[in-house]
C-alpha cells in the first residue's frame, strides 16, 4: 500500500521541433536539473510534445474541406480546415454541436475534435500549424522508455497523457493515451472493503489517476512543463499492458 510520493516536473525544455530526440532532451534537463532517473519512477510526459517530435503536425494552410467538413462547420461554426483534419483522423463522429465536435480518433480515443489543438503549436515559415494525437501512443510510451533506459540504466513507466473533458462536469483533466511500464487498470472484484463486502464492479484506472496528479504541476497554458516525474508510487504486481486496455468497447458504451 502507497503511503506517499512525490512529483516533480522537468524544467527547461525546448520547443520541441520535428525529429528532436525527446529521451535525451528529457534525461539531458533532469540531469541539469540536479535530479536522476530512478527505476521506479514513473515519467507521464503531454502528449503534444511527442506529437511535436514525431512530426504529428498539420498546415492548416494545405488543407481542402471536403464537403463532410463544410457541413460540420457550418452546425458547429468551426474553421472548415480544422473540421477537415480532425475527420481525416477519425473513424466516427459522435456529436456535433455549436462549438463542440466529438469524434472517436483512430487511435480509439473519444474526445473532443479528436486530440486535435493548436495550443502550444509555434507556426512555421508564418503559417498555422496544428497538432494531431501521436499516431500509436502506446508504441510510442515504450519507445521513450526503451530510450530513456538506454540514456540512464533506469527502468522506468512512461505515460503519455492528454486533457479530456467528462460528459457530466465541467472542466478538464489530465488523463491517459498511451503508457508503458506499467499496469493500467486495476480490477479489485474479489477484494473486500472494510465491513467483509465483497467487491463486485470496483476497476481502478491508475494511469488516469497518475496522468491527473501530474497535470496538475504541467498546467493548461503557458507554463512550459510537459513533463513530470512521480516517485514513490508502486503498483500493483500486475502485467504491464498497453493503455487501448481501458477503452471500453462500443458495445459496452451506455452512451453510443
């Protein structure tokens, strides 16, 4: 049983451009940082970072609406090109409002305009860009660790994570898309609670729960921290396993 941990976020990162070795750049400003990567640690790292070094960007100025797109924007009053990405990584529309669009991406995931955002996303030669989810997050999660473990000897869980809204709250959180190292979801069925009852439904989602604790040292905006170090927390002794593991199945969606 976890009674403590602690977070600390990475200070220093660049702008992450196309291609950069986003390991290194991680493990170089820890180091600088007077810090070092323990096995153990769990590394949750924003999902437009990697997007940024995967080269998961789009100019919106080479885009074309279909006519699918002209439709979309004009019931949700967005910018046809930005309805016109976020289809073309898209398997199914869910919702479509004035100012929202929920699709499911491909990766799965069912959020808002797919992942999609320009926030954070510098323009190149002048023109807008924006950022797509990472093509496979999870492959991507054990592509950093692999990396990371190489750079330091130290066996680590990354998570790559994102800010999704909730049908029935307002506001964000942090949560996870990918992640490796680590067992996402914790299913506690057969355990009893205080009083000898048994549990029945009780799943916990742990690398929701972490994604969420490490958002709250990354920020929404401008603060230039997108990635976090967690220690001290240890895991069941389950499989690690691949985030695409909590998405629940369209058959299984009370909502669909």
């Amino acid at each position: 049983m976890n009674e403590s941990m602690t977070l600390f976020s990475v200070p220093g990162l660049p702008m992450i451009r196309p291609g950069d070795d986003l390991a290194q750049l991680i493990a170089e400003k820890i180091e600088s940082a007077g810090q070092q990567l323990h096995s153990g640690d769990i590394l949750v790292i924003a999902q437009k970072v990697v997007s940024k070094a995967e080269g998961r960007l789009v100019r919106l100025s080479a885009v074309t609406p279909g006519e699918r797109a002209l439709e979309l924007a004009e019931i949700t009053g967005k910018d046809p090109r930005i309805v016109q990405v976020i289809l073309d990584d898209s398997h199914e529309v869910v919702r479509a409002r004035r100012g929202l669009l929920i699709v499911e991406q491909k990766s799965g995931w069912v959020c808002a305009h797919g992942g999609m955002d320009r926030s954070n996303v510098q323009p190149v030669d002048g023109e807008e860009m924006v950022a797509l989810l990472p093509e496979n997050s999870d492959a991507s999660a054990e592509g950093l660790r692999a990396r990371l473990a190489e750079l330091t000897g130290a066996q680590v869980a990354v998570l790559i994570s994102d800010s999704h809204g909730r049908p029935w709250k307002f506001g964000t959180m942090g949560v996870c898309i990918g992640c490796a190292g680590i067992p996402p979801i914790w299913n506690q069925r057969g355990l009893y609670d205080l009083f000898g009852y048994e549990l029945v439904a009780s799943e916990e989602c742990l690398v929701d729960e972490l994604a969420g604790a490490a958002a709250l040292l990354m920020g929404q905006s401008a603060e230039g921290r997108p990635v976090v170090v967690i220690r001290g927390y240890t895991p069941p002794n389950l499989p690690a396993a691949p985030a695409t593991v909590i998405q629940r199945p369209k058959e299984f969606d009370a909502f669909r």
